[in-house]
C-alpha cells in the first residue's frame, strides 16, 4: 500500500463546475496535510495546507480533512481552464524527521469550456 | 523579492558524468530539500538539510551527494553511479522546528537529461 495515495485522473470537469480530488494516506498519526498544483513543465506551487478536521475555505478552494478515515479532499469551486493542472497530495507523518512530506501521485484535472 | 532559484533550466549530459545542479534561497529558511520527479509521477525526496552543515538521506538517495555549507545554498550532485538519472529535479525549502505547518516552497526545477 503506497503511504499518499491520489486517483491519476484525468478528471474531467465542465467550466463552473466543482472539481473534487481525494487523497488517502497509511500514516494513521500524521499531522499536516498540503495540496500543491503543478501546471505541465512547471515546479509545484502550494494552494493550502490543513491540520485539523474540517474544512479550510480560500477562495474558490476548499480543504476537507477527516483523520478518522484517513483522507483530505480538495474542492474546486466555479472550475476555470486555468485549473487545469495536476494537483498533489502532500503529508507531514508523525514520524517525519525534518519535515519530511510524502508526496502522492497527482491527479491530473481538465476543465473543459 | 524573496524566492528560491535553480540553475541551469535544461542541462544535459554524457553517460558517466557527474554533474551539479545548483539550488539558492533567500526566504532565510532553515531547512532545504531535494526532490526527484519522473514523468506522470509524484515527487520523491532524494537528500534534506535542517541546519547548515548537516543533511540526511531521503528515500533515493542512493548515487547523490549534497552539501549545505551556507545556509542559502543546497547543491546537489548527480553522480556517474546513480543508474537512471535523466529527471525532473526540484529543489524546496521551509521553516524548520516542531509543531507548525513548516509548508515547503520550489524552485523552477532543473531538467536533466542524460544520454
């Protein structure tokens, strides 16, 4: 079982509408959950992070944690072209020296006009 | 305007070279990372450094080596022994300590091919 674990994709999703990625992790303790976007052939830039169950609203973005099953999601709310991208899972374990992340995958989203 | 800055963009590379590829912040953070990401995958921590003058190996770090000499500095060496080199490389850093989110920022990354 791999620790983050991220469908591929693509998911395919119309302009406006809300986009939904889950992540799943192994590491019952972890502590700090990230979600980057990484645009093809660019480095991956952070949208927001969450430690505690529930949700976290920026912007049209929305973090939801629950620690008892083991997943964050990610919500994409009035989805844009500019969206299209993949997005990664990242998690801070409880035994993560040095800050560790382990990264999932990705899943890779399209918005289609 | 404070960043994290990898050079060169595109490197390329014979067969048994060894090659450095150079990572450089000015967020005045702690602690930097390398990654390696490969096509259709997820990145994967190759070396990490909290302080200067120590690091620690990652999960490949098997044919790498790094330095952290200065704090703003985190190079780091493909070596003719790491097998299948041709990557993407993303270098990272944060705050450093215990107890907060210590969220991890990049750099534009260096694509390395080697033939």
């Amino acid at each position: 079982q791999k620790e983050v674990e991220q469908n591929s994709g693509p998911l395919s999703v119309p302009e406006g509408a809300i986009a939904s990625l889950n992540c799943t992790y192994s590491d019952r303790g972890s502590q700090s959950f990230f979600w980057y976007r990484q645009y093809s052939g660019k480095s991956p830039e952070l949208i927001m992070f969450i430690y505690s169950n529930g949700d976290k609203e920026d912007g049209r973005f929305t973090a939801q944690l629950n620690k008892a099953s083991q997943y964050v999601s990610l919500l994409i709310r009035d989805s844009q072209p500019s969206d299209s991208a993949t997005y990664l899972c990242a998690v801070r374990g409880i035994k993560a020296a040095g800050n560790k992340l382990t990264f999932g995958g990705g899943t890779r989203v399209l918005v289609k006009p | 305007d404070g960043g994290i800055t990898q050079s060169p963009k595109y490197l390329f590379r014979k067969e048994g070279q060894n090659v450095t590829l150079s990572c450089e912040q000015n967020l005045n953070h702690d602690a930097m990372y390398w990654y390696r990401q490969d096509p259709g995958q997820g990145l994967r921590l190759i070396y990490y450094s909290q302080i200067v003058n120590d690091f620690q190996k990652g999960d490949i770090a098997e044919g790498y080596s790094v330095s952290r000499e200065k704090k703003e500095s985190f190079p780091l060496t493909v070596t003719s022994a790491q097998k299948n080199p041709t990557a993407f490389y993303l270098c990272a850093s944060s705050e450093a300590g215990t107890g907060g989110a210590y969220e991890q920022y990049f750099g534009p990354g260096t694509r390395l091919t080697v033939t």
